[in-house]
C-alpha cells in the first residue's frame, strides 16, 4: 500500500508550479486585469467567461457555477484522479523527487498514472517498430499518401508488429501488470489468454491537451486483418472518445491565437492540413462530432464573441452528408461563426494536397461556405428543380433550416437565397420560414436547441393523399414492415429516387443510411433512432400501417411490386429529362451518349418487370 507523501512535499510541488501553465493546457487564459486571467469554465457549459484564475495566490474560482480550488483541486475535479495522484503528476513535471513516510511509494496500481506511463512506453515501441523490416508495408502505406519520416516523427506515427504478445512481453517486461495493460485497453483476453489489441498495423498516438498519450488509433494494412478498417483504443478511465480530438494537442495554441478551428475526418487529413500549414485541423477519434467536442473547443478558443470560426470538412458520400447534418444539429451551441469547406472533385484534405498540393488545400479551407449555405443547398439538391412539385417541395424542405437563423437581417437574406437556389417565388419562401418559426418550441432553459427539436412531430396524417405522395407512402411502408421481401437490391435503388414529399424523404434517407442490416432484427428500431426524433412517430405508423396484402396473398410480389413502381415512376422521370436534352442538343456525339442512356433506361424497366 502506498505511503502518505510528506506535507512539506506537498506545499513544495505547489509552490513550484504555477497554476496558470496547468489550466492553461485546458481553458484558453485570457488578461482579466491586474494579476487575474479569466477564460471560459471547464466545469459548466457557457458562452461568457466566468472562470477566473489567480497565479498570484494559486487558486482559481467560476462565478457562474461556484467551483474553485487550488492546483490540486483542479485536476482531481477536472480529471478524475485522486490526490495523491494529482500531487504525483505535478511532481513529475517539474521534476521533483516525492518522500513518503512509513517507507511508502508512489501509487502504481491500475490508476491514471500508471495507464499514461503504460501508453507511453506502448508509443516508444511502436515508434521504434516503423523502421523494422516487417513494418515497409507501413512506411509504404505513409509514403503513398505523401507523408515522409519527419511526418512520421512529427505525429508519433508506429507500427504494431503483426505477433501475437510482442508489445505484452516488452510492456511486462518494462514492469506493468497484466491487468494495468488491460486496463489501458492495450491488451485483450481470448481463449489462448492475453494478446496484443494492436497487430500489424499503423499506429497513431492519441494525446490530451497535455501531450500526454492517452490512447491510439490503428489503421489496418493486411488482407488478412479481418478487423475494422480503424481500430481505436476501447473506454478506458483516461480515454474518453466522445471528448478527444485528435492533433488538438498540437493544434491548440494556434486555435486560440487564430480564433478558427478546422474539423476534419480522420488522422491522415490532419497530417496533411498541419504539413499544408493549416495548423487548426483536428479530427474526431472513431466517433461523430457532438457536445463534449463542442465544449472542448471552445474552451481552448476561448469562444466569448463571434470573430471565431469552426469549419467542417465532410466528404460528398452519404457518410458526409449525415455527418454535416449532425453538425449542423448543434451550430448554435457555437458563439463562433460555422462554416463548411469541400475540396475539389470531392478530395479529402489529404487526398488534395497528395494531387494537388499544399496550397491546393488551403485554398480549399479559404473557399469555405456558411454552414447555412452548406446545409440549404444540400436539401435543394435532393429534389428535381426541373417540375413546380420539386420546386416546392425544394423551397420547404430548406425553409427550417433559414427558420433556426437567429439574425433577423441574415435571415431574410438566406430566405432570398433559398428562394433563388430552388427556383421557388420569394414571397412563398418567407412564407414558408416564418411558417417554420411559428412551428418552434420554447428552447429548453440552459441550452440551446437544434433544428430537429425545433420541428413539429410528423405523422400520417399530414401526409397528402395524391399519387405521388401515395406510392412514397406505401414503398416506404413495405420497405419497414417487408425488408426481406423487397431485398437489398431493389431497396438500395429506392432510396436513390428522390421523394416529392419531404417528410417521406427523411425516412427514405434514415433507411438509405441503414440499408447494411436491411435483413437483421430491429430493423425499424434502427430507422426510428436514425432519423431527427420528429419524424419517429411517422416511422412509428408507417410500420404499422395495414397493408394490402390480402388482394394478392404473395407478399414478396406485392412489395416488389410496391418498391417496383416507384422505381419505374422515377425512371420514367429521367428518360422524360433525356429526351428533353436530346431536343436541345446539336451535338452527334452527345445526342449518340443520350440515346444509350435512354436504352439503359428502357433495359432497366424490362428487368424491373421480369424480376
């Protein structure tokens, strides 16, 4: 059992240390006058700062919540750890020797410190291991997407050897117990005892705002890796996914001096934004960007007005695209201005910079868009502008999104732009909006609200009864109440017809995002969670709305059928387009290209029929 570290060590490490240093690795200080700083609390969420430290005295106090200490303090409530533990972690840093009376020693079983002294040690093997033999596939994997040794040095990059227990007996050997490996989520547990959680792969080390290395993110280079594409470190008691960015300990100090902070997807593009001179770039770690990262950044922006910037990066897939609609669900928990940045062709960041170089990607990032932009031209994308319906339905499916702009002034000015994006009249636009503010609810006190709890709850009923909207309703019944029936094949083709009505179009888009478990159990369960919690009492009636099946006793023809019609309606849509544009064109060789196309049409309407 661990000794009681001498009082006079104690008042000794404080005295050393300045508690303006450790709390700035966390909060971004500001100058609050004569011997205070101030920045924004880490304890509470809030958009002025209320959080003031002293150096002078040691101590530091939040008028908005009430907490306060000294250094000591600070860490246990901040991160957790036991006080022998904090006094033990400021020792270390100032290098300090701790005395323990009764003959005791530091504390070293299972907690915080011995895990970061274990994921210390586990990045200086692996690290060690990208110069091996075994380990080319990883250096070529780096040098194919641009990056060199210094990169790899830069950004702690390793390689984890393809053994079974390799890092296991080195780490064992360095003296830490199985169970503080465990703990640390380096190793696993199978029938064949413990092994390595990481094998034959490429290592990144995950830091905190510290520097110190909390977990690790592993991308997959055999074919024989039957394991997911990125394999990160599990929930351990220092690493907490849902509130890392990855690159923010290097990125840090330039996101408070610059006021901007640039999210991308994955340790590759922040590699390439940082070396492209985009020092701001974070990533999220193996998880979707949410409140705790909103709150993290914002503390080290020290975001208490609107000059900053948040800029998103998303790819144009389906992917993306959710990404930035969950994004955008918690915009206004931003001071900062929001925006969106999307490369040429689609290019990732680190896909840019290897085509087209550094300064390609910082154009990319200069070229940013307004979040509300981003956002209105994604739902008027989804509809035919070419017929009034898809106009109209363009025009309301954007008119929310102006709704949530809290700026009088930049809201009528984006409802001309949705206007003009969507082709619908001006006067119906702001009708429109202010039909969707009237639709809001009181925000919750203490928060701010998204656009999805802003939107009244949907069901059936509000759905019109025309013929469009009823083959929408009805394919989209068969698809939660039929999967297998359907199958994934012509389900995929569904959910790439775009829905007049935009209400169905959400569920669409909710089973599009899910079709990879079409056949499993709790398959309307999952469609239900996906889309914003408004629409979940529609996906709710859809699924248990009667059909008619009694008329034809097979069930897979009917819904084939079902799914089949719609599908050919949006079919015929695009060979109407194509004929359209095979009137207008002089060209031969297009006019020959447009014809094809029209084949292809007609091939796929028979094979509908067939099937």
């Amino acid at each position: 059992m661990a000794g009681r570290i001498r009082q006079n060590d104690i008042e000794e490490v404080k005295a050393r240390t300045n508690i303006a240093d450790i709390i700035g690795d966390y909060v971004s200080l500001k100058s609050a006058g004569v011997g205070a700083l101030k920045g924004l609390c880490p304890f509470h969420d809030e958009k002025s700062p209320s959080f003031q430290v002293r150096p002078g005295v040691g101590r530091y106090h939040c008028f908005g919540c009430g907490e306060g200490g000294d250094v000591y303090e600070f860490l246990q409530k901040l991160d957790h750890v036991s006080f022998t533990e904090a006094v033990e972690r400021l020792a270390a840093r100032i290098g300090f020797g701790l005395h323990y009376e009764e003959g005791g020693g530091p504390t070293e079983h299972g907690n915080r410190a011995r895990i970061l002294a274990a994921n210390g040690a586990a990045e200086e093997f692996f690290r060690s291991k990208l110069g091996a033999p075994e380990a080319e596939i990883g250096r070529r994997f780096l040098g194919e997407r641009g990056f060199d040794s210094m990169a790899a040095t830069m950004f702690g990059v390793g390689f984890a050897p393809k053994s079974w227990d390799e890092l296991t007996k080195h780490l064992r050997g360095k003296g830490f117990t199985v169970e503080e490996l465990s703990t640390a989520g380096l190793v696993s547990q199978g029938d064949r005892g413990v092994y390595d959680r990481f094998r034959g792969r490429l290592i990144w080390p995950i830091r905190d705002l510290t520097g110190q290395t909390i977990g690790f993110g592993a991308r997959r280079l055999l074919d024989d890796d039957k394991g997911p594409k990125y394999l990160n470190t599990p929930e351990t008691p220092v690493y907490k996914k849902a509130q890392v960015l990855y690159g923010l300990d290097l990125a840090k100090r330039e996101v408070s001096r610059l006021d901007q902070v640039v999210v991308v997807e994955g340790y590759t593009d922040v590699m390439a934004c940082h070396l492209a001179g985009i020092t701001t770039a974070v990533a999220t770690c193996g998880t979707a960007f949410g409140v705790d990262h909103i709150k993290v950044i914002r503390r080290v922006m020290g975001d208490d007005n609107s000059k900053g910037s948040v800029i998103f990066t998303f790819d144009p897939d389906a992917a993306g695209q959710k990404a930035a609609a969950r994004a955008f669900g918690e915009e206004q928990r931003f001071s900062a201005q929001t925006y969106v940045a999307v490369g040429p062709d689609g290019l990732d960041p680190c896909d840019l910079r290897l085509m087209k170089g550094d300064d390609a990607v910082r154009r990319m990032i200069d070229a940013k868009k307004p979040m509300f932009e981003f956002m209105i031209r994604q739902v008027v994308e989804r509809y035919d502008l070419n017929t009034v319906e898809g106009r109209t339905s363009a025009m309301r499916g954007g008119a929310p999104i102006v709704a949530t702009i809290r700026d009088p002034a930049s809201q009528n000015g984006y409802a001309r732009e949705l206007a003009r994006l969507s082709g619908a009249d001006l006067q119906d636009t702001l009708r429109a909006v202010q039909s969707a503010r009237r639709g809001e609810r009181p925000a919750t006190a203490g928060r701010a609200t998204t656009l999805t709890e802003e939107r009244p709850v949907v069901g059936m009923v509000e759905i019109p009864n025309d013929p469009v909207s009823r083959t929408e309703r009805e394919t989209l019944m068969v698809l939660l109440q039929l999967p297998s029936e359907v199958g994934t094949e012509r389900a995929a083709r569904v959910v790439q017809v775009p829905f007049s009505n935009p209400s169905l179009g959400v569920v669409k888009d909710a089973i599009g995002s899910q079709l990879a478990s079409l056949t499993e159990p709790g398959w309307v369960d999952r469609i239900a969670a996906e889309v914003p919690p408004p629409f979940a009492p529609l996906v709710n009636e859809l699924s248990v709305a009667s059909v008619p099946q009694a008329q034809t006793g097979d069930l897979t023809a009917y819904a084939r059928s079902v799914a089949g019609a719609l599908i050919e309606r949006d079919l015929l849509r695009e060979k109407a387009e194509l004929q359209l544009r095979l009137r207008r064109t002089d060209d031969p060789a297009a006019a020959r290209a447009l014809s094809q196309a029209m084949m292809q049409i007609e091939a796929e309407r028979r094979r509908l029929r067939e099937e």
